[in-house]
C-alpha cells in the first residue's frame, strides 16, 4: 500500500558531557539492527578501556589537520581542553542510501554545521535528571581529572541553552525508559509523510476498489479475497 523512501534516518545526539549519550547510543546498537553509530576521530587521549577505531580513531593534532584540508570530515569542532573532535565523512552516505539510520554523537557545533546541510536531520537533546546528578555522573564516571570535569561541567550548562536547536528532548533518569524513549522518537520518524515515496493499490486491492465504486449497494456487498 505504501513505499517508503528507501533512506535510512540522519540522527544527531547532543547533551552535556556525562548525561549517558554514550551509554544510551551502546544500548540503542543493542536493540537494532538498522543503525549504525559513527566513529568520530579525535585528538583526546583514549581512556582506560578505550580502544582505537571502536569508540574514535585516536589521532594527532597534525593528523586531524590533514583530514580538515584533505576534506574527509564532515563536520568537526574543537571541545574540551583544546581537543578536535570530528565525523569523518566515510561510510554515513553509503549507509543511509542503504537504508540505515546513522547516529552521530557530536555535540552542539557540530550539530549545527549538520543542521546546515541536511535538513531532514532529526536532533535529540539528552538530558541529565539534574545538574547535580549530572555533577555525581561526571564523577562516578571516573574518567577526567578534577579540573576537566569543572571544565565539562560548565560547558554543559552553555549547551543546554541550545536546546532549542533541537527537535526532542529526553531526560536520562531511568536509562530503560530513556532508551525507549529514543526509540520511539526514531519510531515516529520512521512513519512521517515525508519519508513515503509512493502510495498505491496492489492488484488485490484495486479488483476490491472496481467493485465497490461499481456496486449498486456499498454495504450490502460481500467482499470476496481468496
Ligand atoms: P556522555 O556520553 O553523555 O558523556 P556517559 O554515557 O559516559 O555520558 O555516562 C556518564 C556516566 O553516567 C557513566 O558512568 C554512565 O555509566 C552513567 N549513566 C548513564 N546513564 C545513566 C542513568 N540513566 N542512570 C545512572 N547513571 C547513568
Ligand atoms: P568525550 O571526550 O566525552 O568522548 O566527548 C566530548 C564531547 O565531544 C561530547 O559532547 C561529544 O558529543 C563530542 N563529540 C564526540 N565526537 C564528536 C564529533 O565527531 N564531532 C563533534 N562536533 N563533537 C563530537
């Protein structure tokens, strides 16, 4: 009955530093199969745990450089301590010519450059319950030194007046229910008018159509289907 345009959904994930976008993007690749979440690269040091070319491409301020003049990115932005983080722009249209739903996880700039040039893009806020959960996330994570979580944290109250830039908002209180809700904004996406290509009748349908418009009585008309 109907034909969808067969392209995947260009998603952008933005929030402050430590309200769980990274770990709502890992659950989100647990549950589908039709997405793909890109790997930026960046010239912060990995952490422990970290591994090159699965969470980034871990590279040098020099390398970074040369993929900016070589135009291999497709967005990027200089965030914390000095650090360039960006999409590279390899693979994002061949998945979404195939299909799949790309997820960037960039934050506000890079969001904006994005928003430029695609419009159909679909941009999620995440949300910390508080600012003082978000101040224990930071922590507990265990991941920056003191100074870099005041850094991040003051940088995560400019970006949440952003917000309005985007088209959602999700609270990460309940990780279950925010990862649901993630998936039932995609959901909805996935079913805007705007993404059908077509809409027809199938055979069946169209013989099923002849005979109700030639039909004296619409109602009293039993319709047949084998
Ligand atoms: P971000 O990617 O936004 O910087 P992370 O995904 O690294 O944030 O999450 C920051 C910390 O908060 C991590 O230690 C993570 O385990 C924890 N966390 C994420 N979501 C929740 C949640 N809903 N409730 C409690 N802790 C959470
Ligand atoms: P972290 O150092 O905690 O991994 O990431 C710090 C910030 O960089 C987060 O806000 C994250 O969304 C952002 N970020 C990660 N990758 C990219 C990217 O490719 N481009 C941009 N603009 N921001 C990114």
């Amino acid at each position: 009955m109907i034909k969808n345009k067969n392209k995947g959904i260009f998603i952008v994930i933005s929030g402050p530093s430590g309200a769980g976008k990274g770990t709502i993007c890992k659950e989100l690749m647990k549950v589908s199969n039709n997405l793909w979440l890109s790997v930026s690269m960046t010239t912060r040091e990995p952490r422990v745990g970290e591994t090159n070319g699965v969470e980034y491409f871990f590279v040098s301020k020099e390398e970074f450089r040369k993929n900016i003049e070589d135009g291999n990115l497709l967005e990027y932005a200089v965030i914390h301590s000095g650090h360039y983080y960006g999409t590279p722009k390899a693979s994002i249209n061949k998945y979404l010519n195939e299909g799949i739903d790309v997820i960037l996880e960039i934050d506000i700039n890079g969001a904006l450059q994005i928003k430029e040039n695609n419009k159909e893009a679909l941009f999620i806020f995440i949300l910390p319950p508080s600012m003082k959960e978000l101040k224990n996330r930071l922590i507990t994570r265990g991941t920056e030194s003191e100074d870099k979580i005041i850094e991040r944290f003051k940088r995560g109250y400019q970006e949440i007046n952003e917000i309005t830039k985007y088209n959602y908002v999700v609270v990460n209180d309940d990780l279950d229910k925010a990862v649901d809700k993630v998936k039932a904004i995609i959901m909805a996406e996935r079913c805007r008018v705007d993404r059908i290509e077509e809409v027809f009748l199938n055979s069946q349908e169209e013989v099923i159509h002849e005979e109700l418009i030639s039909n004296k009585s619409f109602y009293n008309q039993d319709i047949i289907i084998d």
